[in-house]
C-alpha cells in the first residue's frame, strides 16, 4: 500500500483506501488508518469479516445483490465514496 500510494503522491493522482476484513487484525488496522492520515489519504471504507462474501461467491451474485447486511452496505458506501471522487475529480 506505502509503495503505491508513494506512486500516487508522485505523479499528483488522488488515492482512497479500503481496508478489507478490518476486523480480524485490528492492530493492522490501526497502523493503516495512522499511514493513512499521516500522509492524507481518504480512509474509503472498513469492510468487516463475513461469510456472506464467500456465499455470494459460490452462487455467483454480486455481495449487495446477495445480502443487505453490513458488509454489503458497508461496499455500497465504498461505491458512493469513490463515485463522489470521482465527480469531484472533474
């Protein structure tokens, strides 16, 4: 993430994060959310463990397509987040 953001920074291209499973290592969490804010760069979304994410998978939908619980709800706010970026950018 440091090496691509780093990237970013150097030819003046914005740059969101998502954290993905935030919630299995919440110190690695942590340290990413201190990069992040240290070098001014968007936290976009923390998407929690679920398992929904893998049954969607194998019945081949889309996670907000599947299910509304949090995790999908959670990747439809990283949606509007880099939508609105994006809009903003123009």
């Amino acid at each position: 993430m440091e090496q691509v953001l780093d990237v970013c920074h150097h030819f003046d291209v914005p740059a969101l994060v998502c954290i993905n499973k935030y919630d299995l290592n919440e110190d690695n969490t942590c340290q990413i959310e201190s990069y992040c804010l240290s070098q001014g760069v968007e936290l976009a979304a923390k998407i929690p463990f679920d398992n929904i994410v893998t049954e969607a998978l194998v019945q081949g939908l889309p996670v907000v397509e599947y299910s509304q619980d949090k995790v999908a709800q959670e990747i439809e706010r990283l949606w509007l987040t880099i939508t609105r970026a994006l809009l903003h950018k123009r």
